[in-house]
C-alpha cells in the first residue's frame, strides 16, 4: 500500500521533532549571544547619533602608576532573547600609566591589561556546557565625561567560545580585526565599570546546532576596580 504525503508527514517520530527543536533553540542561544562585549567601531570621545568625532574632555586617572585589578561583581551574561549564557567568575590587571603618561588634555588615558578571564560559564539550554579562552594583547583607554567611560580593546581572535554536549560549537569574537567595547565608569570605593547591551563581531564554526550565519552578540557585566598597590586608594577617572 503507498503512503499519502499526509502520512508521510505525520511519519516523523517524536524523538527526531525533539532533536530538531533542541538544535533550533541552541543555535539561538549561540548566535547572538556567546561573545565578550565590544561594537568594533566604537571609541570614547564619539558622538553616539552620528558617528562624527566629538571634542573629548582632558582625562587624568589617578593614582598614577598604581596597579589595578578588575573583578567580576555578580554575572557576565551573554544574552539573545529568552537564552543566556552566564559566567559567574571573570578578573583581569593593569596599571595605571605613571605620569606624565596618565593625564590627556584632549581625550583618554590608554594603557595594557592582561586578557580577562572567565570561568564557571554555563548555558541556559539543557546538555550545553561552555568554556572560555582569552589570548593576546588587550588594553582600555579610559576617558573622563559624564558620565565617564572605558574603552576595553579585544585583540583579533582574542576571545574563543566553545561549546560541548549536544551542539560542539567555537565562537571566536573580533575575529578579522581587533574589537572595542565601551563601558561606563564610575568613581567610587571600589569605583565599578559597567557594560550594558554591548555588541561585538563574531564568527561562529561548527556542526549541527551551530549557527554559522551568526555575526554579532551582546554583553552584560560589572566589575568593581581596586587599587593592588595600595588598597586604601582608589582608581579614578577625572578631567
């Protein structure tokens, strides 16, 4: 007896629809949002609606020649939609420049920071697991307004994401030139910079559940800032 299209359709077991709409919702959450921060064009002292170079205020960051470290307060969270990838642990160091280097009268103070890490990183879709890379050479360039900001600078490929379980996938941000996010600074004991909705190219390799289309993702954190070389001071931004 043949088979009417009708049946053939209806012949698809459950099993098979499961796995495709895990795939789907994996591919949702990998495309859009396992990245670190950045928008690849973006600098401090950038007017926001025209993309046109504004006049940027004299930056002083004090104390000068003081190290720094940042630490993860809370979540990093990668988002797309309803799907999020969250990393409860990210640091990274620097130095603030000694002076004369740590003040600009037109524009930001820039100076090296190791890569930041992040760990403890988990996936909203059940059977994902994820893990993060940081490599190369990164820096920020900090730079006094109101409110203040921090431009963080991800080297090209300076970022991979992989996934294991049912979708083995490698996000690697910046991945063609290298990526600049911007955050808000503010001054305070510890002073905290704060990333919110930030964007950054992306490539995304991999099999099936992979969304190799995917060319952007989000970003959410908030780090607080402390002074290594003398806790007692604090690290700030002003004109």
């Amino acid at each position: 007896m043949t088979m009417t299209h009708a049946a053939r359709r209806t012949s698809r077991t459950p099993h098979k629809r499961a796995l495709l709409t895990t795939g789907t919702g994996i591919a949702a959450a990998l495309g859009l949002s396992l990245a670190v921060p950045g928008h690849a064009a973006a600098q401090p002292g950038t007017a926001p609606a025209t993309g046109a170079p504004s006049a940027a205020a004299s930056t002083t960051v004090s104390p000068a020649g003081h190290s720094f470290t940042a630490a993860l307060s809370g979540k990093a969270t990668f988002t797309a939609g309803s799907v999020t990838v969250t990393c409860t642990t990210s640091t990274s160091s620097g130095q603030v420049p000694a002076a004369p280097d740590n003040q600009n009268p037109a524009g930001p103070v820039s100076s090296s920071i190791t890569p930041a890490t992040y760990g403890s990183c988990m996936t909203s879709m059940p059977g994902v697991s994820a893990t993060v890379t940081t490599s190369g050479s990164w820096g920020v360039a900090m730079q006094n307004g109101d409110p203040a900001s921090a431009g963080l600078t991800i080297p090209s490929g300076g970022f991979v994401l992989k996934t294991s379980g049912l979708a083995s996938c490698t996000v690697t941000a910046a991945p063609t030139s290298a990526a600049t996010v911007n955050g808000t600074w503010t001054n305070g004991a510890p002073s905290t910079l704060t990333f919110t909705n930030a964007s950054v190219p992306v490539k995304v390799v991999g099999g099936f559940g992979c969304p190799t289309s995917a060319t952007s993702s989000t970003f959410n954190a908030l780090y607080k800032v402390s002074d290594t070389t003398d806790p007692a001071s604090q690290i700030t931004v002003t004109g």
